[in-house]
C-alpha cells in the first residue's frame, strides 16, 4: 500500500485535542507565523463562531486580522478573493455548508478559473471552511452534504478530514496552497474523541488518502464523519469471520485513485460510504476509479451505502436517512456472497 508523505517541522510534544481543537490550533499557528493570513467569516470574532472553532483568535491578533463580516456568503467570498489576488491568504469561514450557495457563484466563476484565466499572473491562495453532515440534530438546510458540487471543478480542491490529527494537517496544508482548498469539517467528529496531536506545525499532504485499517476481503471507502461507521461496520463484520480494508480518502479532490485500485485489486470486493445522496454522490466517480483501474480484479459488482435522494430531513429522522453499520454490514455480506 502507498505510504502517505506528511511533513514535519519536528516537535515531540503532542497533545489531547478534538477535530475543533486542532482547526483552532492550526489556524492560530499560521495567524503566528505568515502577517498575511487574514480570518473571515460570521460571527467568527467575539464569538468565537458558532462552533468555537475561531474562539480567543480576535482576542490574540485583533479585529483587522479575525474579521467578523455581514451575513453574506457571497461578501465574504468576494472579499476573500480580492483579498488572496492582492497578496493576503484569507481563510473564509462559511457557518454551515448549505449556506454557502449565495457564493456558488463566485467561487465556480472565479476562485476556481483565475490561475488559469490570468495564465497564472494572478492566483487565489484561499481556503474556505464549511462545517457539514447530519448527525447532530441541526435544522433545515444546516445539514447537508453536497460535496460533488465542488468536485467538479479544476481549479479548486477538496479535502475532508476525519481526525484531529488530519484536521490540523490538512487545514495547515490547504493554507500554505498556493491554490484555492475547501475544507468540509464533519460536524459530528467535532467534539467526538480526542487524540494526540502534535502541538507545533506539521502537514499531510493533500490528494492522498489514509490506510485505516488492514483487511483481506473487502475494501470499505469512506470519509469524513462516515469513517468511524465504517470503523464500526468492520468490527461487526469481524465477528462473522470477514475482513475489512478500510481507506478514509481525506482529499476529494483530487482522489488518492492509486490507494483505491491498490486496495481493490487486494481484496477484490468494494463498499463506498457516503452520507450525501444516492444519485449523484461522490460513490459514482469512485465506481468510475474502480472500473478504470481494478475491474478485471473484481468478484462482485460495487456496493454503495449512501443518504437516500431526499432532502436531509428533519433531526426526529436523520438517523434513518444517514448509513449505519447494519446497513454497510449488509453491504459487505452482499459483495462477499455474489
């Protein structure tokens, strides 16, 4: 299996952190360390946003520098980009993925084209944070997860870490791109376990997926909040005697498609999962990955375990809408059995 590169400024210390813990820990060390790194975003200041993941950055580096804006997603994308053309390094908080339609606009149109549109006399050194998913009992539109929406756009890439550990990593890598990166941050893994995490400055790379866990019959695909149900589908499966080879992408975009073809030309058999919806999902171009790459290695035909194709409902039946381990255990049996 491909090792993953994550770079290293060498610090021994680590320390117990949440995934919300390492974004703030990211974010204050690169404030520290480049005068250029700018925050925006709603109610990111004083506050500390709404899920803390700003809180004490205004206190510590001002208000010119943690900028809380006007509830405009189109604004705050609009300035990020002058911003990050003129020499700045904005980070753009959007509170909620399904806020940040009012900015489609501007970030298809223009965060993603303006290297090439320039001949790359201009670029957009950006990163835009958008906490997503179901799971934690949110109200409408507060819980989706359209992530293809921004996966089919050059220009721009995705990564979506699952840890701590990547979430500081990631978040660290997106803000020294060169390139405009859009982090989705699982809502549910934001408070849900800890882990040591280095205390200084460290990166993973983007477009490489992560080994989870070793397996012998079936290559189980997932990312985000979705990893740990896998993780736990595994288990399960364990019991009856099946093995589980279990990849967390971490970037979306570019997809790590060497992890995937080495892990399925192994195990033979592949299950993705993915919260978002059915028709439509993310499952799809991995399908396409597989059958570019493994086909001739299959021994049964690709299941995904997916959201259904309805709006994310309301919180009293989100958890009949999001994949369960029972769900992604009937998958494996599936495959296994064809």
């Amino acid at each position: 299996m491909t090792q993953v590169k994550e770079s290293h400024q060498k610090s021994e210390t680590t320390k117990q952190m949440t995934l919300i813990q390492a974004i703030n820990d990211a974010m204050r060390l690169m404030l520290e360390e480049d005068d250029r790194t700018v925050i925006l975003g709603e109610d990111i200041g004083k506050n500390g946003g709404v899920f803390r993941a700003t809180e004490g950055l205004q206190e510590a580096f001002g208000e010119e520098r943690v900028v809380d804006t006007p509830l405009s997603e189109a604004g705050i994308i609009g300035t990020s980009i002058g911003l990050a053309v003129n020499g700045f390094r904005p980070v753009a908080e959007i509170q909620f993925l399904g806020f940040i339609y009012p900015a489609y606009e501007q970030i298809m149109t223009h965060v993603s084209r303006i290297r090439m549109r320039s001949m790359s006399r201009f670029t957009v050194p950006m990163v835009i944070r958008a906490p997503y998913g179901a799971g934690i009992r949110a109200p409408e539109i507060h819980s989706d997860s359209t992530e293809t929406l921004f996966t089919h756009m050059p220009g721009i890439k995705v990564v979506c870490p699952s840890s701590p550990y990547d979430a500081k990593g990631l978040l660290i890598a997106a803000m020294e791109d060169p390139d405009p990166v859009l982090v989705l941050e699982p809502m549910k893994n934001y408070r849900s376990k800890r882990e040591e995490v280095p205390v200084g400055k460290y990166t993973v790379e983007i477009g490489k997926g992560k080994l989870v866990r070793e397996g012998e019959d079936v290559t189980l695909i997932s990312w985000g909040a979705m990893v740990s149900v896998a993780e736990k589908a595994a288990e399960q499966a364990e019991k009856k005697g099946i093995s589980c080879e279990i990849i967390d992408l971490r970037t979306l975009y570019p997809i790590d498609s060497e992890m995937i073809a080495e892990s399925v030309k192994k195990t033979t058999r592949a299950v993705i999962i993915h919260e978002a919806h059915h028709t439509g999902g993310l499952g799809n171009d991995i399908i396409s990955i597989i059958n570019d790459t493994a086909f001739l290695y299959l021994r049964a035909p690709i299941e995904r375990i997916t959201g259904f194709d309805v709006p994310v409902p309301f919180f009293a039946l989100e958890e009949h809408y999001l994949p369960t381990p029972a769900r992604i255990v009937e998958g494996i049996e599936k495959v296994l059995h064809f």
